[in-house]
C-alpha cells in the first residue's frame, strides 16, 4: 500500500499561530503535499509568505488546476474553495458551507474520496464546527485523522467537534513529529469490506455534486438526504438532513451546506438582526412623534398633538421591552 502522502489542514480563529508553529516542526524532506484551508473570507492573505518563512517547506496560494507537488503547502485563496480532483488542486467559487469559503469541509471531503488511506486529515484552532464532518469522511475512507487538543488550541471549538472523528488527539507541538511518522509508514489496511467502501464512496461523491449545484442537485440530495422543515439562511431553499453521517448535517439544492451548530448560530444572528431592526424602527417612530408633536402643538392642534405623545409613548414602551429581550438573550 501507498505511503499516506497527502495532509489536509482546516483552521480559523488563531490559526496564524498554529499554522507558523506547525510547519516550524516539519523537515524538508517530508514527503507529501500539504493543503490548507484557514477562514479568511474574502479578506487578502498573506498567510502563504508567513507559512514560507515560518518553516522550510514552500507555500503559495493555490492556483485552478495546478498538480499538487510533495514537500509544498498550498493555501486557499481568500473567497475561494480549494478541492482535489485527481492529481490536480481546483480552485472554485462554490456556494459557502458553513457561512465559509474557503471552507474546511469541502478540502476534506473530496481529498476523502481522491486519496483514501492516503490522507491525512487534520484539524486545528478555530470556532464552530467547520471540518468535523470532513474529517469523519476521511476517518470512513480509511484516512488518518488528527485534532489538535482542545485545551491547547486558541479556540477549542472545531477539535473539541471533530474529536469524535480523531484518531490522534495531539498538543500541536507534537504534531510535526506525527506528520513524518505518518507520511514514513504504510497506512494500515481499512477494516471495511469493499461494498461498505463503494457506498461511502458514492454517498460522498453525491454530496460533493449537489455542493457544486449540478443540474442533478436534487436527485442526488434524494439518495443522501431527507427534506427539512426548515429553510437555507443564505438562498430560502428548503434545507434536505443528510443521512450516513454521525453529525446532524443540512444542504440545499443551490450547494450551501451547515452542521447543527453553524446553523444555530446564523439563526441566532437572524433573530438578533431582526429584533435591532425592530428596536431601530420603534427609536425613530418615537423621535417621529415626539418631533410631530411638537409641531402640533405649535400650530394649536390639541388632539393631534395628544395623539402623538400617546404613540410616542407606546412606542417608547416597546423598545424598552425590546431591549431588555436583547439583553436577556
């Protein structure tokens, strides 16, 4: 069997720190190919010459259909998904995941099904729970998977969720030593038989079509998933729970996907957007009404002006209600 020669790495919320310090540890001579995806948004990132002088591998940003190379870091670009196909990095705009992209588990699925027990999945620092899901298609695909150590990560979020999927759960100054000891041994033989394989095989490839929002999205959702009451926060579609996975999973048919908790939590800024609105629109009606009032009053109407200062009132009211709701929550 074929050294595991290819390491994938999901990061966010102190990942900078992680990521100097990670590829510090490593020789040069390692040999496989590592790929990064840190949530960077659409922000511009230098993060590729940070990583070069941090270690003795060379990083760049990773571009639409070049071959991937051992002993290189390719990062993904700001606003853009990195994904494996073949023996080739695609660079893609695609639909966000988990309110990301680039984002983690998009990396991880498709080296899942491109390399198999050739991958190495890793996850570092970070919020939320993007790469969890990733990393258990790479744990199914016979891959080997790592999580940093939640109480030595910036933010534990993302390896205390991805914990479940971990072969390895590692400080990260003990990681570099487990890269080369991946990357130097055979990977052990997959304790599935080969229609088990073939059927996560083709759910994830599924998965990975209705990502790309493909004119068979929606059959291909019907095979790995169920419809939900609820509906996509970015596009109003009707969001489908994927099935085959230990995770509570969400996708529409446009290719935005959401675990349990990212999906939580754009719904908790749903509901805090709304409820300022609100709050916003009730300030004015009462600066309105105090403002007509006024006015009222200097024109000598009485019952306009008592009509006013009874909606200021109410208003003001509500908004003190308003606020100690948002307070509270």
């Amino acid at each position: 069997m074929a050294h595991r020669d290819f390491i994938a790495i999901g990061t966010s919320s102190g990942g900078v720190d992680a990521l100097q310090s990670l590829v510090s540890q490593l020789p040069p001579d390692l040999p496989a190919t590592l790929a990064i995806v840190m949530h960077v948004g659409a922000h511009a990132s230098i993060l590729p010459s940070l990583l070069t002088a941090a270690g003795p591998l060379p990083a760049t940003h990773a571009k639409d259909g070049e071959p991937y190379a051992p002993g290189r870091i390719y990062v993904a670009p700001p606003d853009l998904h990195m994904v494996v196909e073949g023996a080739q990095l695609r660079i893609v705009k695609g639909a966000k995941e988990n309110f990301a992209r680039p984002a983690i588990d998009p990396l991880l699925r498709s080296t899942a099904t491109e390399k198999g027990p050739r991958a190495v999945g890793v996850i570092l620092t970070g919020l939320l729970d993007d790469g969890a899901a990733g990393l258990e298609a790479i744990q199914a695909c016979g891959g080997a998977t790592i999580v940093q150590d939640p109480d030595d990560a910036f933010a534990g979020d993302m390896p205390l969720h991805a914990s479940p999927f971990a072969d390895d759960i590692l400080p990260l100054a003990a990681l570099g030593a487990r890269f080369v000891e991946l990357t130097r041994n055979e990977p052990g033989r997959v304790a599935r038989d080969d229609s088990a394989r073939r059927g996560i095989l083709e759910r994830l490839y599924a998965e990975q079509r209705a990502w790309h929002g493909s004119h068979a999205a929606v059959r291909d959702l019907t095979r790995i998933a169920e419809p939900s009451t609820f509906t996509c926060p970015e596009c109003s579609g009707a969001l489908w729970r994927l099935n085959g996975t230990r995770m509570v999973r969400y996708r529409c048919h446009t290719g935005h996907a959401y675990s349990s908790a990212s999906l939580t939590q754009g719904r908790s800024d749903d509901v805090e957007r709304t409820l300022m609105e609100t709050l916003r629109a009730l300030h004015e009606r009462e600066m309105m009404s105090r403002a007509l009032s006024e006015h009222f009053a200097g024109v000598g109407n009485v019952a306009a002006q008592q009509r006013e200062q009874d909606t200021a009132r109410r208003a003001a009211r509500a908004a003190g209600i308003l606020q100690a709701l948002i307070a509270d929550s």
